[in-house]
C-alpha cells in the first residue's frame, strides 16, 4: 500500500509547485519519517535556477536537509524508533520517489537516518546537514595553535564555518565579505575573540594581509572571492576551497607550486565516511557551540516556497538561509 504526500516539485525554470506524491510503505530496514521541515540548500536554488537540467529534466523533487519524526519502522529497523526525531541524509537517486525531504513524509533506509537528540531547539537549529560539512573542513583544515586564519565569503555556510574557526587555536581570525551585514553578523559570533574583519569591496583588502594568511577558507561561491582567497595565503600556506564552483575559470597553478602552498578541495564526497561528521555536529549544536537558528532568515510553509526560492536566489530581502516547514 501507498500514502499520498504533498511534496514541492521544480517544474520549470525558477519555477516550483506543490503536488502529491506516492509514498511507499517502508520496507524491512527502513523507516517513514514525517518532516518536520526542510533547508533551502544551494544546491536547491541551482535546481531551480534552471543550471541543473542538463543532468536532469523537469519535473521533478528532492530536498536533503530533512528534520522529522519516525511514524513507522521496518521489521529490521533498531537504531531508530517510532518518534525519534531524527535528520535524513541525502538520497544518491534525486528524483525517486518517496526520498526527497521537499515533501510531507519521506521513507529511507535506516543507515539515512541521524537520531537527534531530545531537545527544545526548533528545525532551525538542526540544520545538521550543512554543519556537518563545516565540520569537515574545520577537520580537515587542520589548524595549529597560533596561526592566522582567513575567512573568505561569509554568508550561511560562512558564518558556520567561523563558529568552528573561532574555536580552533588559532591565534586570529579575519572574515572577509562584499556585504556590510555579513560582516556585522560575524562581529556578533567572535567579539573579542581574536576576529577581525574586513569589507573585500575596498581596494585595500586586495593587499591587507597579503601572503600573510597560514590558512584561507575560501567560501564566497565568486571568482572575485578566490582570487582574494588567493593572494591572501603565505609561502607553504594552505589554501582550503570549500564553495562549489558552478562555472570555470583561469588559476595561476603556477603561483601554487613557486610559493608552496598546499591546496585542498573539501566537500562531503572527499570524507569516505561522511556520516561521522554528522554525528560529530551533533553535541555542538546540542550545547550551542554551532548556532545555526539565527542565520536562518525566512521560513515558509510549501505554499509559499515559490517567494523562498526567488528570494534565495537573488539575495533579496536580507536573505541568508531559508527552510521550507512541513509542520
């Protein structure tokens, strides 16, 4: 037997809409889960931008930053039990039915489902799933006591990654950003801190500490931001790339080998157990290390999605993040 379930398709070029979907029972090892509420990830708005198609034509849903509650397990399920809240990890087959997190219930296998712990922080606080990939480039940028860190790009992924950086031991840590508001929302997280920050519009941020950096995270998703990120990092530096580059273009690969300096692409294909980062995640945003609740700016239900994904994807209306709440 099968359940109907509203679920948020991309129809069309910037384009969404709601429509029922077809939810399996789920079988021996999995669960049905009813989402509480999902993230708007990038990765969401390249689908809706129309960049995605070429991979995938429309219609179809999918989703991947999913909190809910289990309704129903399997036979063989033991991790998880009916009621648990728990985050859903990211279905390999976007598009299948039944996996996508953009709708009212989903069912997956077991070993996709995150327990969270019982706690009064709302969906917003457990967007576990991009702090999981901050955590792994806070992991693997591997920072020594007393060196000096740049932050390049500050926005939601940004402003996570600075919560891990300030807590590392290095001795500073400056957060470069285009954005006035990006860089009044990391003074909030790091005052005193050993943070400074710098507004990447001026011409003088082009040579402010330039070859000075041991580390720069670069995260702005910008040309413009790499080669900032670029200049920044020392002779045997390490320059840590953490945006997904959706277009290319020309790198100096010789400026890399003349200065020493060691380049690392990190994103959750590059963990071959990435899951552990989830589970890493979790105590932090549990004791309020890692807060991601504020950064989260608009919230809406399906129906007005479409609002959510325009605005997500033009940057309008002081948009940093937004969450589609299915309940």
């Amino acid at each position: 037997p099968v359940m109907k379930t509203p679920s948020l398709w991309y129809v069309a070029k910037e384009r969404v809409e709601v429509r029922d979907v077809d939810v399996p029972e789920p079988g021996r090892s999995e669960a049905l889960v009813e989402i509480e509420a999902c993230g708007v990830c990038t990765w969401d708005l390249f689908f809706f931008g129309g960049w995605f198609q070429k991979e995938k034509a429309y219609p179809f849903y999918f989703g991947h930053e999913g909190i809910g509650r289990v309704l129903k397990t399997g036979a063989d399920v033991r991790r998880v039990r009916e009621g648990d809240r728990v985050a859903l990890r990211e279905s390999p087959d976007i598009g299948k039915t039944g996996t996508g997190h953009m709708a009212g219930h989903a069912v997956l296998p077991e070993h996709m489902l995150i327990p969270l712990p019982g706690s009064k922080l709302p969906a917003q606080g457990w967007l576990i799933e991009p702090v999981a990939c901050c955590v792994n480039a806070v992991d693997r940028a591997a920072v020594r006591a007393g060196e000096r860190v740049a932050l390049v790009g500050c926005g939601f992924m940004g402003s996570i990654l600075l919560q891990g950086l300030l807590r590392t031991p290095a001795a500073e840590v400056h957060v470069f950003d285009v954005k006035p508001e990006h860089l009044e929302l990391a003074r909030s997280f790091g005052s005193g801190d050993g943070l400074l920050t710098h507004d990447a519009n001026e011409p003088a941020s082009s040579t402010h500490g330039a070859g000075r950096f041991d580390l720069v995270v670069e995260t702005a998703a910008a040309e413009s931001g790499f080669h900032l990120a670029n200049r920044l990092v020392k002779k045997g530096g390490r320059l840590l790339i953490f945006s997904w580059h959706h277009r290319a273009f020309p790198v100096d690969l010789g400026h890399w080998h003349v200065n020493g300096i060691t380049v690392l692409k990190v994103s959750p294909a590059a963990h071959s157990h990435f899951d552990d980062c989830f589970y890493q995640s979790i105590p932090l945003i549990d004791s309020g290390k890692i807060d991601t609740a504020r950064l989260v700016t608009h919230v809406a239900g399906p129906a007005e999605a479409q609002q959510v994904f325009e605005k997500g994807l033009t940057k309008q209306d002081g948009y940093i993040k937004g969450m589609i709440r299915w309940r």
